[in-house]
C-alpha cells in the first residue's frame, strides 16, 4: 500500500543486474517509469499542499511502539495468512540496510524458472516480467517502500508451497508511531504535521494490521482473480491499478471492521487520509469512494461474514465504487484539473497523467474534487466529527 500501497507493480524498470534482460516492447503492459520518478512516486513525500490555516500547534499524546513489538505484530499476520491459505507461503522482509541479504532469501525461495505473477502475460513475455519483478523488488526493499510480490516458484526451490507472497515493509520507517504513522501517510513536513490535531492521528498498530491485509491482499488478489489484465488502453495501466489499490484497501477496511466490530477512529481517519492522497499521492491511490462504501455497510454484516468472505465482499464493494473506464478517466482527469487549480506539480503524477491534463475535464467535477479537498484538508486541524460526504464550500467557508 503504497506509501502503504504498493502491489502495484507499474513501478517497474529494466533490470540491469544478473537477470539482464530488457525487452523495450514490455510497455504493452506494463508502465515503465524513470527510476527517479518511481523513487518520486513511491517515496518521496512532497511537502504537502500546505494551505493558509490559522492553527495552533498541538502537543498531544503519539503512542509508539518497540521494533520487537512491531515485529511480533507482523509475524502474528504472515502466520495468519500461511495458515489460512496453504497454496502460498508468505513472507514478510524489512529491507533497510541487509536489503541485500533478503533478495538473496528471495531468489534462494523462487528456485529455477520462477514466474511472476501480478501481470497477466504472453508464455514469450514471461522472462521479461520475471526480470523487471525482480528490478521492482530490489527498488522496493532498498527504498523501504512497501509492497507485495507473488511469484509461482521454480524448481529447486527450498519451499514446500507452489506460490510465494513477498511483502516489504520496514515497520521503522513508517509505523514507529501514531505521529510518525499520520505523518507518513498525509505527505506532510514536521511544521504542519505538529499542527494536526491528535484525534487525527492514525493509530499506529492499526494502520500496520490494515497496511499487512492490504498486501496480502494484493497477493491473494493475483492468485484467485489473475494478475492485472493486459491492456492497450492509454490510461488502462492505471485503471487497473486503481481497480487493484481499490479492493485492497475495501479488504483492509473490512478486515479491520470485523476484528474490531465496528467502525474505529482509524477506520475514520485512513478514509479521511485516502480523500485527501487525490493529491498528497497520487489520484490513483485516493480510494475514499471505496472506504466509505464499506465503512457505510452494516457492522453486524461485516462481523458475520467468514473470514474467507470478505474476498468477495471487498470485490463485490469495489465493483460498485470503481466505475467504467471511461468513468474513471472522467474522475482522474478532473482531478489533475483541481490539482494544476490548487497549485500543484502535476509532473509528480507521472508523464501520463500530465498528458491527461491536456483533455477537457467536467468543471463541476473539479469543484467537487476541490471543495472536498479543502474541507478534509481543514478537518485535519479540528477534533470535529468527520462527515463522510463534505459539505458544499458555502455551507461551511464562513
Ligand atoms: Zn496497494
């Protein structure tokens, strides 16, 4: 997920190492990137759209926790998962500076002849794929973003299952604590993020429970739906992306719902965070239509769905929230609009989406897109009830 949601393998480039195979016609289905924009996109946290707000600083309480707390936590939810489904053996690695060290592990799992498997492929293409995977996973472990890979694995692998889920996450680096969390997740420097008012802080136990399921969702979403389908589309990378940011976090949020049996302050301020990534992020990630949708479900639903369910229940919510393609790319380029309005960089969101600019967008779909930024982006400094829909700039600029 990213900043917490990366099992979105768009952000791949040749591998120029022991696997040194460079197919240039791979952009048939996969989006390269420059390897500085990737680092830009995925970890790089902009200063974010800071706006005139008379704030006072808070000096709240951030709950924090020891490495070896975090570790038992994550160890916890990979044993889960290899324990409820036994065609895939998980896998968690922390990256930092033994990043080294745990690419080997991971090639010394796949075996001969691994195949990944998060894109839908040629036979001819395979090789390719298993070379910029394999790029993608270095990138991601020496950059402490996180991610989920799956690979089918090879022969002469030492595991017992055929799949392997790899996740990435480097608990330091983003979930130390409820502050470090918030800030992490909302792009925002030191100066403004001290500021937010503490009932905005993400819980920091949560948001590394709800950051796992999302990852691990990412692999199960490869295993039982296929990888993200082949596209020629100019923006369907990017729709497909989004279809697959959207379902992991409805997952995650229903996930989190059920254990807790009901809808927490978290669940409260991730979907608040997620509104406000149309910016901060990028608008691929931004799936606050998507959280809602499961956080406006029935609890006791939720509650008295089978584990295995919530699968379903997650595709069947993000079915619902993620329109068409032609709907999607209404919404994303109205949004890069509302972005260039406030001020942005839109050169951050990639060579796409600054060509996406260039089409017309719906204005009443930027204003929208506007008003509830700003609204959110207020709310962040106030202990006020947060509405799930913001209401109109002349209800509450006053
Ligand atoms: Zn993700």
């Amino acid at each position: 997920m990213d900043k917490t949601c990366a099992g979105e393998p768009e952000a791949v480039m040749p591998f120029h190492g022991s696997f040194g195979y460079n197919d240039p016609d791979m952009n048939v289905f996969i989006q390269k990137h420059h390897p500085l924009q990737v680092f830009l996109c995925l970890c790089l946290l902009l200063a974010g759209p800071v706006m005139a707000h008379e704030v006072v600083p808070h000096t709240g309480p951030s709950l924090s926790s020891k490495p070896a707390e975090l570790e038992k936590i994550i160890k916890q939810k990979i044993e889960y998962y290899n324990k409820t489904y036994p065609e895939i053996h998980f896998v968690h690695v922390d990256g930092g500076d033994d990043w080294h060290g745990d690419l080997l592990a991971i090639i010394t799992m796949l075996g001969t002849s691994p195949d990944a498997l998060d894109y839908q492929h040629p036979p001819d293409l395979r090789e390719t794929l298993m070379n910029v995977t394999m790029e993608r996973l270095r990138i991601m472990l020496q950059a402490d973003v996180v991610s989920a890979t799956l690979f089918r694995v090879g022969q002469e692998s030492i595991l017992k299952r055929p799949n392997l889920c790899v996740i990435t996450l480097n608990p330091n680096e983003f979930v130390s604590s409820d502050y470090q969390a918030t800030r992490y997740m909302l792009d925002l420097d030191d100066d403004v993020m001290k500021k937010v008012h503490p009932a905005r802080y993400l819980d920091h136990i949560h948001h590394l429970m709800f950051t796992l399921d999302h990852e691990a969702f990412h692999c199960l979403d490869s295993y039982f739906n296929g990888g993200s389908p082949q596209t020629e589309k100019e923006l369907g990378g990017e729709y497909n992306l989004f279809r697959r940011e959207s379902v992991a976090d409805a997952y995650a949020m229903a996930f989190h719902i059920r254990e807790h049996g009901d809808v927490t302050a978290y669940a409260r301020n991730i979907a608040h965070a997620r509104a406000l990534w149309l910016f901060s992020d990028s608008p691929n990630r931004c799936t606050f239509e998507t959280l809602r949708e499961v956080i406006s479900y029935d609890d006791k639903v939720i509650r008295s769905v089978p584990v295995k369910d919530l699968i379903s229940l997650a595709t069947h919510v993000r079915n619902k929230t993620v329109g068409n393609y032609d709907a999607y790319v209404a919404q994303r380029v109205a949004a890069i609009h509302a972005a260039m309005e406030l001020g942005r960089d839109i050169a951050f969101y990639g060579e796409q989406w600054e060509k996406a600019s260039e089409k017309q967008a719906n204005p009443a779909l930027v204003k929208h897109l506007i008003n509830r930024y700003e609204y959110y982006y207020a709310k962040l400094f106030t202990d006020d009830p947060i509405p799930m829909v913001a209401p109109h700039g002349h209800e509450w600029k006053k």
